[in-house]
C-alpha cells in the first residue's frame, strides 16, 4: 500500500512497478473520519468506488466525495412517506417496527431498514427477519424511485405483487424464506418492453402451479433467479435464456417440476450457477447443457428418472466447473477418463446411480477436490488405481455401497485434510494402517460391513485420531477377541460406536468406560459374556445401548437404572443427525433449519433383547422417563411386571416377550399413550388384558403364548368376574394414575412442541 496525496484516501498501486500514472492507481479505502462532514452517504457508494477504480483519479474522486457528503440532505416526501406507512399498515403484524419508526421522527430516509437518494426519494427497503406478517401492500410499488427490495425470513402471507416483479425500477428483489403463496405472476399482457429486474428470489416460500414460461421474455436484464423449495409444477421454460441472456445463476431446485432439460439452457452463455435438483426431471442430460462454458455450479441431484451416460467428450468443456452434482438419479457407464481435464474440480457427486467400472486414475488430477461422494453405485476395482496423496484439499471420501475390493492403499492415509472417510459395504479386507493415525481431522469414520481384520490393531490406530466422533466398524473382525486392553484410550470425542455383527467374544471392555462424551454404544450380534457392567452409568451421555442378541448373563445392575440421560426430564435429546448423515456433515447444514427429524432408531433406547439375563426385572426401571424403546425379550426374567413401567409415558416400544413373566398386566400400563409396538407373548402371564389406552389397540399377536390371559383380541375370552372395571381398583392406585396422566399430558404438550420445532 502506498499513502495516496489525497488525504482520507489509500491507493493500490501495480506490483510490478514502483510508481503509477493516477489511471492505473485504483482506490481501496476512504477515511474522512474527524472532517465535520454533514449528509447522508449515498447507497451508491460502492457503485462510485467500483467506477473510480478503472476511471477516475483518487484527487477527483475525494472532491467529488466531500462536495456530495458535504450537501444538505432532503427529507423524504410527504408522498413517500404515505406509501411507507401504508406498506405498514397492511400488515397483520410489523414485528414493532411501527414504533421503531415513530422514534426516528418524520423523515422516512432515517427510519429502519430505508435508504435514500439525494433527492429524498425512497431506493431501498430492507426489513429482513424484522417478524412481519401478513400481505405484501401493493403501496411498494408507488414509490417510484424504488431499486431495491428486501422482505426475507418473516411470515409475509398471500401473493407476490405481479407489480413488484414487473415494475419499470426495481433491480432486486427478495421475498425468500417466508409464506408467500399461489402463483408467480405470468406476464400480463400490457407489459411488451423489457423490465430492470436483475436478482428474483422467492425461494422457501409456499408457491405452486404451473412455473410460469412467458415472465422471463420481458427479463433481458436478470442476472439471478431463485424459485428453490417450493411447490412449482410443470416444466423447465425453454425461454429462460433466450429472454434472460445475463442469466448468471438459476435455482430450481426442491419444487415439482417435471420433464426434460431444455437444451436451450446452454444458450446461457453466462450462466455460473444451474440447479435444479429435488424434482421429477427425467431424460439425459442434453449434451447442448455443455455449451454453457461459464458454469461453476452443474447440480440435478435426486431427480431420479435423469439417466444416460457421462459424456466425457462434452464434459471437458466445463474447464471452469468447480460443482458437478448428479447424484440420486439413474445415470450408468463408467466416470469418464477426462474427469482428470477439470482442474479446478472442487466437489464430485455421483452417488446412488447405477455408475460401473473403475474410478478413473485420472481422478488424480483434479488437486482441488474437497468432496468425492460415489456411494451407492456399481463400481468395482481397485481403488489403488487413484493417487489419492495428490488430493490434499480432500475432506470427504465416500464409496459406501459399492464392489470395491482390496486393500485400502496407503495414499489415503496421506489426505491430511480428511474430515470423513466412508468405506462401508465394499470389499475391502487386510488391516486398517497405523497410518491411519495421521489424519488429525478425521471425525466420521465408517468401515462396516467389509472383510477387515485385526480389531486389536484397528482400534489402537484409530485412537491416534483424536476428532473422531462417529466410528462405525460392525460386521468385519469376525469371530475374534473384544480387545481388553487398557491402553486402548483417545477416543475422547466420540459420540456413536458400533461394533455390531462381529461374533466378537469377551466381555464388553472397561476401556469404554472412558468414552466420556458417548451418546450411543452398538454392541449387538456379537458373543459377548459375562455381566452387565456396573460402571455403564458412568457414562453420562449415552441415551441409546444396544447390547442385544449376546450371551450377557446375570441380573441386571441397579447402576443401569441410574443412567442420566435416560432418566432426564429434559426433552428427549436426539443424536445430532450429521453423527450419522454424512450428507449432513459434508453440507454442514444445521439440522435446526431443516424439514428433517432424526431416525428414530437413533432414539432413547435400552435393548437387552436375546441375552442370557436372570432376575426380576427391578422396580427402578421406572425411572428411565425418557425412554422411548425398552426390549427385554429373550431372555430369563421371571416375575411379575413392574408397575412402575406405567411412569415411562414416553415409550412408544416396548418388547418383553420370551421371558417367563407371571401375574397379571399392570393396569398402569394403559397410561402409555404413544406405545406403537407391544409385545409380551410367551410368558406365563394370566388374567384380562386392560381395557383402557393402547394397550386395547393391539392384535393378538402381541398376546399369544400366555394362555392364561383373556381379552376380547384373544380366542380366551374374559368372564364378567375377570373383566371387572378398571374403576374398581383402589383408590390409591386411582390417585397414581391421575398423577401419571396429569404427567403424561404435560410431556405430549412437551412433544408437540418440540415437534413444530423440528419443522
């Protein structure tokens, strides 16, 4: 940098000399900080800034700034001002701006969120996430001076003004993220010369019908277009780049359109950004989609019915491409050789298609890519074939669900960037490498289902990846040890373990007492003996144990009743989704703003099912309040239920089938009102089953092998003696269960709630 003459103003000057002529000196700062001046600084500001930097000489600039600073601004007219408060007043709520005008006096340039000219003309309106609701007044539109609008993120309700998009001077335009619903406006027929609308977005709103296919004739001067996550049927317009030749980037995405890709849209000789995924397209990809030479962005993910191969011929004209995203449809045939001919390749998304052969060698070349995601395809090969140390920005590898086989070659072990690695499904079979180690940044780490040995190994250099919080190894090291040692430890941030489908035998291992911040432990189908360990409440986070179908004896430890997450009357605190989506740890996407709830195989879950466990089952199971699955079939408890099963009014599972439980049912147990799935067959259990609650719901499969039970869903059909009235039970037991259904209705409220949130 070099001190410019004029003072308030820093200067650039070439690197390569050490002077510059006032055309080559372009402008990088302005500070007039302490100069008294007086005025309003002009939106255009950056627009002056952006000229003087080709044109116009630092000393002129800074005149020409201190003469426009320095004149008195006009307040608004009474006009403008009208039509503001009007705007407001068509609102079912202005989110308080009403008094946060009102505070700022009466000239409307110096009210919230408006901008002005020099001329008290109102030119912008930017009351984003301000808490609006209602419909959009056409009063915006009489403010004839208007360039730009900005309502996103409230709850504006009803249609968008056909006056907005077609106004003679507004450039900008966004309604995104709120209500809006019915149609985009088509052109109305008294519109026929061209309109100044550079950006449209109304993307996340609630718009639907027909997309509108003559509109974009009068566009000549849009430059971007977002219609994503809406409900727009119909076709893409195959006028979209004929009338919008500056067309720079289009968003379709998430609506319901239909039908082939135009091939019109390679006409958009500027087009940077296309996507149009989450639809019903269907068709090839039109090889004229490769003409539009400027794309950056190329994503039609989850279409489904796009098909054909990759054109490797045609492909290489996107030398600019830095997103290709064809994921979620049904395009076969091998990933072209000349994949390696996109250097500037940043993100590469093929997975779940029906793509064969080998990954290319090529694929060495593009050095930029951060993302490879093939999951779910037909490739097989080596994957040896790839040089993956030349991939140092690489931070996702995900081949899950392929016919990939080998051993996975040490190159990988070099991607020092790699954040996730998903191999699962494949062939892959040796040792995992100590190198493995060496990737610092490893969080997710998914193996399963392959051929690996050595779990002892596998483990101990997995621990040297102090970032892992998801690590998935089931159904590899079959039949060997549960590693013992001690020594194994690091894993001080993991969150989901699964060692599942192993026929690991031992008993399950101290060393997992240490794994602090475990949300959910995976030990089923394996051999496992011995014990319950007493020590499984130390373990503060875990909310889901899955330790069935083993050979775990015993009774079952009071500490497990002391679990903490299970027993929190906290709302139920579900596995943060990208633990477990790796789509969702690539986008990094916050689960919050999505239209997504966590699988609930994911949920607040003890299952015990299919051990060897002896006993009674203890009254203090009651206290697990925040379960929502509870299996303890198959095993060898005797005894009667426990009525304090009634307190787990969150339970929507509940399997306690194959044990050789006697005595009645629990009247308590109609108080569990979400129970979905219910089974106590083949016990010893006599008496009529309840009346009352879900329980009445259920067929007789869930009952059978108790002969001794009756109900109207059983061939043994009760007496009048045996099916005597729930009412007639003790008035103690009447005071409990109006306890727990005053509880039970405040935790559905709770539920519900918490549901709408999610949404």
């Amino acid at each position: 940098m070099a001190a410019s003459p004029c003072r308030g103003m820093t200067t650039a000057r070439p690197a390569a000399s050490g002077k510059a002529s006032p055309e080559d000196r372009a402008v990088t700062e302005v500070s007039l900080a302490f100069r008294g001046l007086e005025g309003r600084v002009s939106p255009s500001l950056a627009e002056i800034l952006a000229m003087c930097s080709f044109t116009v000489p630092p000393v002129v600039l800074q005149l020409f700034l201190l003469l426009f600073l320095a004149s008195p601004a006009t307040a608004c007219t009474e006009q403008e001002k009208h039509n503001l408060l009007q705007f407001l007043a068509g609102l079912s709520s202005d989110g308080g701006l009403a008094t946060s005008w009102r505070n700022n006096g009466t000239d409307c340039c110096e009210w919230e969120g408006i901008s002005c000219n020099g001329d008290g003309a109102v030119t912008g309106v930017s009351l984003e996430s301000k808490g609006l609701e209602g419909p959009i007044s056409p009063f915006l539109t009489n403010l004839t001076s208007l360039l730009r609008i900005n309502l996103s993120h409230n709850s504006l309700s009803g249609g968008l003004p056909a006056e907005l998009i077609f106004s003679r001077n507004i450039i900008v335009l966004d309604v995104s993220f709120s209500r809006l619903n019915g149609s985009l406006p088509e052109l109305p027929s008294l519109v026929t010369t061209d309109r100044p609308l550079q950006v449209l977005n109304i993307s996340s709103n609630q718009f639907g019908s027909e997309f509108p296919s003559a509109t974009w004739k009068v566009m000549k001067n849009l430059i971007a277009l977002n219609t994503s996550n809406n409900s727009f049927t119909g076709h893409i317009p195959s006028s979209l780049c004929i009338g919008s030749p500056s067309l720079a980037l289009l968003d379709l995405s998430y609506n319901q359109l239909s039908g082939d890709i135009p091939i019109t849209l390679g006409n958009c000789s500027k087009l940077k950004v296309l996507k149009a995924g989450n639809n019903h397209l269907s068709g090839i990809l039109p090889v004229e989609i490769f003409h539009a030479t400027s794309l950056e962005y190329l994503s039609f993910p989850n279409n489904g019915g796009l098909q054909g191969e990759l054109d490797g011929a045609h492909i290489v004209k996107l030398s600019s491409l830095l997103t290709l995203d064809l994921g979620g449809n049904s395009f076969s045939g091998a990933i072209p050789e000349s994949i390696g001919q996109l250097r500037r390749l940043e993100e590469l998304h093929l997975g779940s298609n029906n793509m064969s052969g080998e990954l290319p060698s090529t694929m060495s070349n593009c050095t930029n890519l951060k993302t490879i995601d093939l999951k779910i395809n037909n490739l097989t090969g080596d994957i040896g074939k790839v040089n993956f140390a030349t991939l140092q920005n690489l931070k996702s590898l995900d081949l899950m669900e392929n016919n990939l086989g080998g051993i996975v070659p040490e190159s990988i072990y070099s991607c020092s960037n790699l954040t996730a690695l998903r191999l699962s499904a494949n062939h892959f079979h040796g040792e995992i490498s100590l190198r493995i180690g060496n990737l610092k940044h490893l969080s997710f780490v998914s193996l399963s289902r392959n051929s690996f040995t050595n779990i002892t190994k596998a483990l101990h250099a997995l621990k040297s990846c102090r970032n892992i919080s998801t690590l998935l190894i089931g159904r590899n090291f079959m039949n060997e040890a549960m590693p013992q040692d001690e020594s194994i430890d690091g894993f001080q941030n993991l969150q989901f373990l699964a060692m599942h489908q192993c026929s690991l035998t031992g008993r399950i291992p101290t060393w997992l007492s240490k794994l602090t911040r475990l949300k959910v432990l995976v030990l089923s189908k394996n051999k496992l003996t011995g014990p319950m360990p007493s020590w499984i409440n130390s373990l503060n986070n875990l909310f889901h144990l899955d330790v069935s179908t083993n050979s775990l004896s015993g009774k079952i430890p009071v500490t497990l009743m002391e679990m903490a997450m299970l027993k929190s009357d906290k709302p139920a605190i579900y596995l943060d989704p990208s633990l477990v989506d790796l789509d969702l740890l690539i986008y990094a996407v916050d689960p919050s703003k999505l239209q997504y709830r966590i699988n609930s195989d994911w949920c607040k879950m003890l299952n015990l099912g299919n051990n060897k466990f002896t006993g009674v089952i203890p009254q203090e199971i009651g206290q697990l309040k925040a379960l929502l699955y509870l299996n303890l079939s198959s095993n060898n408890f005797y005894g009667e239920i426990p009525q304090s099963i009634g307190n787990l009014t969150n339970l929507q599972r509940l399997d306690l089938s194959n044990n050789h439980l006697t005595g009645e049912i629990p009247a308590a147990l109609e108080i569990l009102h979400f129970l979905s799935e219910f089974n106590i067959s083949n016990n010893d259990l006599e008496g009529p089953i309840p009346t009352a609650g879900q329980l009445s719901t259920f067929q007789a499969s869930s009952f059978n092998g108790n002969p001794k039970l009756c109900g109207t869903m059983l061939i043994n059909h009760c007496s009048s003696v045996e099916a005597a009235p729930i009412s007639i039970v003790s008035g103690e037991y009447e005071e409990w269960r109006s306890e727990v259904l005053n509880n039970a209705s405040k935790q559905e409220n709770d539920a519900q709630r918490r549901h709408h949130r999610w949404h």
